[in-house]
C-alpha cells in the first residue's frame, strides 16, 4: 500500500523559539496586529510503501523518533493518507 | 474573533530541496526503504484576532505572500480555526 505521508515537527512547549519570536515582534512594525504565540516548525512530506497501515505506522513513529525529530525537545505529528492505486 | 492559524509554506514543484534529498538518500542506509518523494518544508503556527473571518483570510493571505513565504520558490497552504471564546 501507498500512503502520503505529512510529519509535523514544533518544538515543545517551554522550548525557546527564536524564529518565532522574531516573527511575532516583527509584524506589528509591518503593519499585521493581532498575531500572538507564534511557533515555527517544520514539516516533512513524503510518499511511504508498506505493507498496510499498521506497519505504516510501526515504521512512521520509529522514523520520527530517530531521524526526523530530537524528542528531547521536539513533538512530531503524523498525518497518514492511503493513496487510491 | 480568535483564530488559531497554522500556515504550511513548501517549496514549489520542480525547486531544488536539498534537505529533502538528503532525507530519502540517508533513509535506506539506516533501515527505512519505502520511502520516496521526500519534500521538507516550514509549519509556522500562530493565534490571530480578527473581526470576522473573511478579514482573517484577508490579512492571512497578505502575510503569506509578503513575509511568510517567498512567492517565487514557495507555495503556502493557510488553515484556519475559530476558536471558541
């Protein structure tokens, strides 16, 4: 089975965020009020062979907790969609 | 109005991704195969006060295009909720 793949990976709370902060006091100057905890992430797509969903998703949590996160101080989310063949 | 926002910037097809190439070609050698089209893009997570939501949507698409994307390399992908007050 194929299935499209989206990893979100933010910083957990408590965690500095720099790039977000430098976001959220730079747009009032620029003329956008009103926007507040802002967090910056990342997020990874990809396109997964398995065998079926369960494994998918054996293989996608194993995946992000070694690779494509730092669990110490990065949640990830996985958003997992069969892909009609 | 309160909006929990979350803004999905990646690349466009046919720009180079090197931190998405990266990815698919480190993967078999640590144990993942199956994995392939590999794009890694930016999740930029925010709370907006609106008046309503069409100038929610207004002022989102504004910030896109302006300072959270760059238009010629990049696609944005805006998702909004209300939040319950």
């Amino acid at each position: 089975m194929t299935f499209d793949v989206v990893v979100e990976v933010r910083l957990r709370p408590g965690i500095a965020d720099p790039q977000g902060a430098t976001i959220e006091r730079a747009l009032p100057a620029l003329g956008f009020d009103g926007v507040s905890s802002v967090g910056v992430g990342k997020s990874i797509r990809f396109t997964l062979e398995s065998a079926d969903e369960e494994s998918a998703r054996a293989e996608l949590a194993d995946l992000c907790e070694r690779f494509l996160s730092n669990p110490v101080i990065e949640d990830s989310e996985i958003t997992l969609t069969p892909v009609a063949s």
